[in-house]
C-alpha cells in the first residue's frame, strides 16, 4: 500500500496539453479582470469633465474601487481556502462583470464608488486565487514561468480597455467601454467544466475517481494502483487562518511580502491610473495620452516572458533588484520633455520593469508557504497590495492638486521602489521546504 502525495505527482509531471488547457482559461479570466482594472483609469478625463470632480475627488474615486479589492482579496482570498479556489473564481467573475457593466448605466460620483467598490471586491479576488490554484497545477520546472505569465493578463487587459478607449472614447463616449465588461460572463462556462479544484478538497472528500483522472491527465506516466492512498503532505493539510501566515517561522517573509505587495501596486497604479491625466497635463492630447498608457502596459505584456524565464533560471533575487531600479529611474525620466522615439522608448522600458516587479513577486510569493495555506496567503498578500493602489492615486492625486511640478510627482516613485526592493532582498526561503518535500512518500515507498 503506497501513500502518494498527490501535489507531488503534479509538481513531477511534464508540462503538457492539460497544463496549457488551464493556463489559458486561467489567464482569460485575468485578463478581462485587467481590463475591468484598466477602464477606470482610461475613462478617468471623461469622467472628471462630466461629473465636475477634481483631481483629488477623482483620486478618491478611484481609491473607492481599490479598496473594494482590497476587501475582496481578504475576504474571497481566505475563503477559497474553505469553500474552494474553483467556486471563489466563479463568485469573483459573476461580481466584477456584472457591477463594472452596471457603472455605465450611473450620473453620480456617490453612485459610481459604490458600484465601483463592489465591482473591486471580485475584481481583488481574482488574481490571487488564480495564482494560488495555477501554483498548485503547474510542473514544477515551469512554475515561475507560468505564475509569471498568468499575471500579464492584467496588463493586456488593461491594454485591450486602452485600445478600446482609443477606439471608442471619443465618437461614443466612457460609457461604452463599462457596458462591454458583460462580456466577461461566458467564461464561467468552461471554468465550471474544464478548471479541477485544489487538490485538498478532492482529498477531504475522498473523490479517488477525481483524484486519478487529474493525475493522469497531469502526469501520465504516473502508474496508479488500487491499492494506493492519496494524500496531501501534514504541512499542506494545516489549517489556514492568519495565524498560520505568521506560524511556524513565515512572520518574517509573510511582513516583507506584504511591504513589497504594497510598494509594487503603489508603483504599478499610481503610474497606470493617472498616466493620461499627467500626460494631458503635461500637454499631450487625450487622445495620445492614451495611446501613452497602452505602450507602458505593452512594456510589461513584452517583458513578462523574459522576466519569468530569468526567475527560473537565476531566483527572484538576483532579479528583482534591477527591476526596482530601472522603475525607479524610468518613472522619473517621463516628466522630462525628449524626442517621440525616445519618450516611447521610456514608457515601454518603465512598463517592463513596474510590472515585472509585480508579476515576480507574485509568481515568488507561493513557494513560501504550503499549499493549504495559499489562498490566505495570497489573499492577505493581494489585500495589502490592494492598499498601495489604493493610497497611490489620493497622493498622486492630492500632489496633481496642490500643482507640484510633475517632476516632484514622478520623482515620487523613487521611494516605494527602493522600500520594496529592501524587503525583497530581505526574504529568506521557506523554513519548512525540506519537510513539506519530504512528508509522503511517493510513488515507490511501500507502507
């Protein structure tokens, strides 16, 4: 009688059809949620004119639906860890879709931040579950890479509303491109059929049928017998609560993290959200203001790829560190009047490396703790990143108003950057790796 660790299985197995099968729908649902991210910011002069807001009213506003991410992230992001990762994807797609098209039915600030916060709950749950569930259902020889990449669909999200805002924000106004968010609902219907839940649940439940037909599919040539005893490792069957993420040696890891989430969304929102604001008023048309945001989101599109391929290959330390650096610099250089060719050339750069710090630190956070803990993990990490959004477009906002020169406002990326690059550098690897490598035996260990 053999006990097989079934995430171990998983983790063993080559990177195949069914693996991409997951990856894809996976990041589709990230990418729509990008999109729902992105409108806002896109739409953000339409919106300041009709309504009548200021930059610090409209700083708030967009604060409103970040922090309703944030609460998302908290909230779903822990109770995936009970009810499962699968149904939280579910309830996170019906939220966001369905409030961010109703946006576009409001005429009132007050009305338009409470659709938007809860439109932000679903909106903040997705990411971190995806990333908890795809690092559970991916080899491990490829896992950084495809964290890595899942993640890019927020920024080609956010591309596809700048491109759409592009298109359709001038002949047919904002309030097209908050209708078009219904469209992110079909998903659901090959995410309830082709999307297998955590590992741990099948378990607990004792659906060996389940549990065999995915490790075949996963790694087929696993050799099963009848015999056979499926389990989770003792570490990755430990109860999740908030406790556990500062439990058993990860509060070091778990308080970097968290300053790194914060920083690393601070960077990323502060930037994309007011990019065609600051561009306008650094007296660009609305239109090419725009178009600016898409080539920043394509720099980090471009980017992700390579930067994954280098996590793999080297740690996320000995990259990480350049990528603060280089946003650092980059955001600071674009209040600086230069040539098309290169101003163009900085947004891209200032693209890759704002969104691989993110992206990185993301595909990272995982391996840090074990799997039965994940969600929470990633949800407390994703809430308190939510709270970097959230804070960067009140400041950036509160500057804009207070008429800071925009080298003062860009030049004001440099702290987070360097804060979050100090906690990354400060990380250490999982205090339990060996024993959560090494807790059942697999497959060849006879009990």
């Amino acid at each position: 009688m053999r006990k097989i660790d079934v995430n171990k299985v998983i983790e063993d197995g080559k990177f195949n059809n069914y693996f991409f099968s997951i990856f894809m729908l996976l990041i589709l649902v990230v990418l729509f949620d990008g999109y729902d991210m992105g409108v806002y910011g896109v739409t953000l002069p339409s919106i300041m004119k009709e309504l009548g807001l200021t930059a610090t009213q409209t700083g708030l506003l967009a604060s409103v639906g970040m922090f309703g991410m944030m609460f998302g992230a908290l909230f779903l992001g822990s109770l995936a860890d009970v009810i499962g990762r699968k149904k939280v994807i579910i309830i996170g797609i019906l939220i966001y879709s369905v409030f961010n098209g109703l946006v576009g039915f409001i005429h009132s600030a007050s009305v338009f931040a409470v659709i938007r916060f809860i439109a932000g709950l679903g909106m903040g749950a997705i990411t971190p579950v995806i990333v908890s569930l795809l690092s559970e259902y991916s080899p491990k020889a490829n896992k950084t890479l495809l964290l890595t990449l899942v993640v890019i669909g927020v920024p080609i999200g956010q591309l596809v509303s700048s491109l759409a805002g592009v298109a359709f924000l001038s002949t047919q106004g904002w309030r097209i491109l908050y209708f078009a968010t219904f469209i992110s609902l079909i998903v659901i219907i090959p995410i309830v059929s082709r999307i297998p839940e955590s590992m741990k649940f099948y378990v607990a439940k004792g659906k060996t049928d389940i549990i065999r037909k995915t490790l075949s599919k996963a790694n087929p040539e696993f050799v099963f017998s009848d015999e056979d005893i499926y389990e989770v490792s003792a570490l990755n069957s430990k109860k999740a609560s908030l406790y556990s993420l500062f439990g058993d040696g990860y509060a070091r890891n778990t308080i970097l993290i968290w300053i790194a989430f914060f920083c690393n969304l601070y960077l990323y929102f502060g930037v994309s959200t007011w990019l065609p604001k600051l561009m306008t008023i650094l007296g660009y048309t609305l239109t090419s203001s725009i178009a600016f945001l898409a080539i920043f989101l394509i720099g980090g599109i471009v980017a992700g790829p390579f930067i994954g391929v280098l996590g793999d290959k080297f740690g996320y330390k000995k990259v990480m560190p350049f990528l603060y650096i280089g946003s650092a610099i980059l955001i600071s250089l674009l209040s600086f009047k230069t040539s098309t060719a290169v101003f163009y050339t900085l947004l891209f750069l200032a693209g890759a490396t704002v969104s691989s710090v993110q992206n990185l630190t993301l595909a990272a956070a995982p391996e840090f703790y074990p799997i039965s803990i994940r969600g929470t993990a990633m949800g407390w990490g994703s809430a308190v990143s939510r709270l970097g959004s959230a804070t960067a477009p009140i400041i950036i906002g509160i500057l804009v108003q207070a008429k800071f020169p925009m080298t003062t406002v860009f030049e004001s990326f440099i702290v987070p950057a360097i804060i979050g690059c100090i906690a990354i550098l400060l990380t250490k690897k999982d205090p339990n790796a060996a024993h959560l490598r090494n807790d059942v035996a697999y497959p060849d260990k006879l009990t």
